[in-house]
C-alpha cells in the first residue's frame, strides 16, 4: 500500500515537474518555437471472430515543439484515442494512450540530454517505458553513460503486486569505427521486492573492414542464469553480396519471467516454460543492380522440450525511390510437428503516379494438414493513398481474407493524415 | 531510519555528480537532425566512414535495428522522430503497423495480413520474438483472449 502511494507520488510528480519545467520555459509569442506535429485520423471497420461487428475511429497525435525558449529544450509527445462509433459486443467503447510525453534538456556538448516524464528507454537491456527521468552523456575517454528511474509503464493483467519502482543504467564504451561494448543493469521491485534484476553486455565489433559482429548476452540476475545470448556476424558487401549469421539461444524460464501479461503464463504441452530454443540463420542476399535484389534464407529452430523446424525460403525486390517497386517470397516451414508444415506465398507491387499511391498485397499460407477444417489462408489488400495538398494526405484500403478463424473477412481502413508544420522544412526523416 | 539512509544516499551522490560533471567529454553534440534530406532507405556509408556506416538501412536492417538502437538511440533520433518508434514499440497498441501503412507494402512491418491464425504459429516458433512488444504491455484485443 505504500508502495502504491510511492508510485503514485512519483508519477504525480513527473507530471508536475514537468508542467512546471514547461511553465519556465514556454516561449513567448516572439520566440523561435518550432512545433513539428501530425494528426493521424482512422476509421477502421472490422468483425472479430464471434461475428460483431466494429467500427472504430482512432486519432493519432504526435507533436515535437522545438527551440523552446532555448534551442536546447524541447517537448515531445504522442499519444492516440479510440472511440467504437459502432461496437455490438462490448460497453467499452473508448481507450486512448499516451505513448510518450516528456520534456527534453539538451547540451551542446557531450550528448548530454536529460528527458522528463513518460519516456522511452532503449539502453542496452533495457526496453521500457518508464513515467520518471532518463538521462545520457557522453563522457572523456570514449565512454559513455545512461541512467533512467521511474514507474514502469506497463499492462498488469496477471495477480501481481500492485505498482513497481524500476532504474538502471547503461555504460558504454567505443573506438569509433572499430567497436562499441556496453553493460547494463536494470532493477524493477514491486511492493519493495525484487520482481526483475538483469544485467546485460551489448556489442558491436569491426574487426576488418566487411566484416561487423553485434549482439547481446542478458543475465538474469534473480534466477542466476542466462536469460538471452543473441549474436550476428555480418559479411560484405562483396561486389553487391552480403553475408549474415545469426544466432540466438533463449532459456524461457528465465527469458519470461518478468512478464506482467498473461500471453506469457507459460503451460507445458504449449509452451514449457523450462524450454531451451536455439535458433541459428543464415541470409544471402545480392544486389542484382541498385533497384533489384534476391535474397535466399534459412533458419533452423532447436528445441531441447519440442519438436525442431526449418525455415528455409527467398525474396526477390525491386524498388525504385519516389516510384514504386514490387515483391515476391516463397518460404517452406518445415517442423516435426503438423502445425510447423506449410508453405508461405507473398507477392506486393506498390506504386507512385503523381499525387496517388496505390498497392496491392497478397498472402497466402498454405498448410500441409488443414487447420479447422483450411488447408489455405489467404489475405488480399488494396490500397491508396492520395495528396490533397502538401500537408494532407488520405487514403482507404480494403483487405479480404479467409483463413482457419474466418470463413470470409472484408476489412476496411480510412485514413487522413495532416502534417502541422509541411513547407517548414524543420522535420526529421520519419 | 529511512531519511538517514536517503540522507547518506544524498551525499554520497553529490561528489559523484561532481566526477560525472568533469568527465564529460568536451566534444560537440551531434546534430539535433540531420543536416540533409536523406532517401527513404538510406545508405549512410555512402557518406559516414565511422560506426554509423553501420547503419545502412538495407533489407535485412529491421531485425538487426535493435542491436544498433540500444547502443547509439540518440544517431537514431537524427532522422526518426520519436513517433516512428512508437508506431510499433507502444503500450497497448491496438492498431497493427501494418494496418496503419498498407499503402508501403516494402516495409518490414510485423503481423501482415490477417495475422490471428499465424500469430499462434510464431508464437510457438519463437515467443521471445513477441515478448519486447507483448511481455509486460498488451492491448484490449490481445487481453480479449490472453486473460
């Protein structure tokens, strides 16, 4: 209960802060701001698989207001809402998010970057979203150094202890352009106990030229074992070729047991949770010219509880910036159980003619022992996109398919999207 | 007890500032953007010899981005803004990317077409390949099942 009062305590007091950080520096009308933002409308209309049907209208926004009083500070923030115009099977029409919202402190030297309030943490081991601080620099002798603390922003729908404390840290170090090692350490309580305790090394290495190695290795400090050792050797480009292998081994019981959904309330007969994967793979992929390129693949999937598999298969692209471009695959599940038998189709061609977009998209998967009664599921969309103007955009597409839980499923998507500062020229690439 | 011990922490965190504070390195921050527009799959290599040559966004480059992510997020930010990443790394999403983008079918976007017959397959395949999406952060659709 205290706990949960601390929780509440921190979280209330991001939130303050950073309205009164936002407070000290909001520009005055004559300041340089530069508010960068999108407002992403969609009406989606679906049925699920008892048959009712939905019609739903999402609004995404996202906003970045730079310069803010200073060319150092910033805000940044995204979130959506959801309202069901029509929905027969459920009283919870509306849901919303706020996906990140935080106030940003920037130096002109060192990296040096503090963020303020729901932030995403990508730091070593750690992918979090975290209501609290984050805070980077880049230090003397090539080092550099992260640390966050804060609520966890997380989905509890499995019995645990009611809010949680998490902070960790990440310390880096690199020879540019030869390599860049990382350990981290990351601690998440729950009612002042340990509920997660990982510590991680990260790396990339390039130890000659066409030739590079990352990876991880992430320990679960609570269970006293490895919990992921994940690694790629990338080679080339020789002449347009390249080279990966990768390799990944993940123990489940360590790997999930800081889940706080229920997808991951591992059963045996589904999914052991003492089930050791070892996944390795292998990918040739070639340049024909700077538009076209074959690829060919293969992984192999080692189990220590269940049946093994093999996936083995191609793609063949071609893509022409600003005009369009097309697709095809083949790939061959090949595993010692029924359900790991099939064959996966895919073939897309997209295309830019003035101020439309237009593509087409079909899958198919076709399964050696039919699947309710399916030995084929099959999707098929179309879609455009159309430039009204410079900053707005719309676009609808329609999606059919059949597959072992739909007889026939029709989906259709509208979409209007509006660029607030188009023509400023003050955005990123994406 | 407590406030002696956040007392102590206190203390001893502030000569520790200090240190971090010196050992800043004095070089310049990299740029807030980057400078020029760059293509929709950019080869960074055909102008950055150091470790951002790396970075070549080439066909293969969507798996490996979370190796490169969770070293050097703040090269990432030079040309994404931070939408991009929640348009997949989100907190109860309900919108799949793939739906939000049909229109850019060359994009290695997850769960492609109607995903619910296959995502029982995947999951069985490789679990840990969904768990940094849906291990602690789900959405009403997935809970609709997975309670």
């Amino acid at each position: 209960m205290k706990k949960n009062k601390l929780s509440l305590k921190i979280r209330t007091g991001t939130i303050v802060l950073v309205i009164f950080a936002l407070a000290l520096v909001v520009p005055s009308p004559s300041s340089a701001a530069t508010l960068l933002g999108d407002s992403s409308t969609y009406l989606q209309s679906r049925e699920t698989t008892d048959a009712t049907k939905i019609l739903s209208a999402y609004e995404y926004l996202d906003f970045d207001v730079q310069n803010l009083g200073n060319e150092t500070i910033s805000f940044h923030t995204g979130g959506w809402l959801r309202y069901d115009v029509k929905n027969e099977g459920s009283d919870n029409k509306t849901n919303n998010d706020i996906q990140y919202s935080y106030l940003s402190l920037r130096s002109k030297t060192a990296n040096s970057t503090v963020n303020l309030g729901r932030v995403m943490v990508f730091e070593g081991l750690a992918a979090e979203r975290v209501d609290g601080a984050y805070a980077h620099t880049d230090l003397r002798g090539d080092f550099g150094m992260s640390a966050y603390a804060g609520v966890p922003v997380e989905t509890t729908d499995i019995d645990l202890p009611g809010n949680s404390l998490i902070y960790g840290a990440h310390l880096t170090q690199q020879s540019a352009g030869l390599y860049r090692i990382g350990v981290s350490y990351l601690k998440e309580e729950k009612n002042s106990e340990d509920f997660r305790k990982e510590e991680g090394i990260d790396l990339w290495v390039h130890p000659l030229d066409k030739v590079e190695i990352n990876g991880r290795s992430n320990y679960n400090a609570a269970t006293k074992e490895w919990m992921e050792n994940t690694y790629n050797l990338i080679l080339g480009s020789f002449g347009g070729l390249r080279l990966i292998t990768d390799y990944s081994a993940i123990s489940y019981k360590d790997y999930f047991i800081g889940a706080t959904t229920a997808v991951f309330r591992l059963k045996a007969g589904i999914l052991d949770p003492n089930e050791k994967a070892s996944i390795l793979g292998e990918t040739a992929s070639y340049d024909l010219t700077t538009a076209v390129n074959v690829s060919v693949d293969y992984k192999s999937y080692s189990y220590d509880i269940a049946g093994n598999a093999k996936y083995l298969g191609g793609n063949l692209r071609y893509s022409v910036a600003q005009s369009g471009g097309a697709g095809l695959s083949y790939h061959r599940m090949e595993g010692d159980t029924d359900k790991l038998k099939y064959n996966e189709y895919r073939a897309y061609v997209f295309k830019k003619m003035g101020k439309t977009d237009l593509a087409i998209d079909v899958i198919d998967v076709k399964y050696d022992t039919a699947v309710n009664g399916v030995t084929s599921a099959y999707s098929a969309s179309l879609a455009a996109q159309y430039d009204l103007t410079e900053s707005l955009k719309v676009g609808a597409d329609v999606e059919y398919s059949k597959n072992p839980d739909f007889d026939k499923d029709v989906r259709a998507f509208l979409k209007a999207i509006y660029r607030f500062d188009a023509g400023t020229g003050a955005r990123k690439g994406a | 007890m407590k406030n002696k011990t956040v007392k102590i922490t206190f203390t001893l965190l502030l000569p520790l500032l200090a240190v971090v504070l010196y050992a800043c390195a004095q070089t310049a921050s990299i740029a807030a953007w980057h400078p020029v527009e760059v293509p929709s799959q950019p080869m960074c290599s055909d102008c950055h010899t150091d470790s951002r040559a790396a970075l070549n966004h080439t066909s293969d480059y969507s798996t490996r981005h979370k190796f490169y992510a969770a070293q050097n997020r703040q090269t990432c930010g030079v040309c994404h803004k931070e939408s991009f990443c929640a348009d997949c790394h989100a907190h109860k999403e309900e919108l799949k990317p793939s739906d939000k983008y049909k229109d850019s079918p060359e994009r290695a976007l997850p769960h492609r077409g109607d995903y619910l017959t296959q995502h029982k397959i995947d999951g069985r395949i490789n679990p840990a390949s969904c768990f940094p999406c849906h291990g602690r952060q789900n959405n009403e659709r997935c809970q609709v099942c997975h309670r």
